[in-house]
C-alpha cells in the first residue's frame, strides 16, 4: 500500500494513519510534536503547509524529504 500524504490534512490524522510519519517528521525539524499532548492538540489544527510556514520551513524540501522516504504527496 502506498503511503499518501496530503498536505491539507492535520498532522495528527496523517500521524494516526502513519504512525512512522511521526519520526519522519521529527527529523524534518518538527520536534514539537513529540512534547506531550502537542499531537493532540495542536496537531488537529496544524497542517504541513501551515507548520512549514511557522517554523520558516522551505515546504518543496519538505516534499521531497518525504518522497525520499516513501510517501506520496497527493
């Protein structure tokens, strides 16, 4: 089964789907999520997109991190 990201979808339903995207996304720079209750929380309103922009963060080498990994951008 392909993995499939879409970029629109909160990170905490990407995480739940993909539970190994969360260690993909720790080394990609987002070391919030790992902090207790962040996932749960912030997670169900943050996105990809909107969490590139915050921490500053170029979102075609997000892309491409994850296509390296395995994942889909859709």
């Amino acid at each position: 089964m392909e993995k499939e990201i879409n970029l629109k979808k909160s990170i905490y339903e990407l995480v739940k789907k993909y539970p190994d995207l969360k260690n993909v996304l720790v080394e990609l720079g987002f070391k919030d999520i790992v902090l207790p209750g962040m996932l749960e929380t912030a997670g169900r309103i943050m996105n990809l997109e909107k969490g590139a922009k915050m921490k500053q963060f170029d979102i075609n080498d997000i892309i491409k991190k994850l296509e390296d990994k395995g994942y889909k951008i859709v």
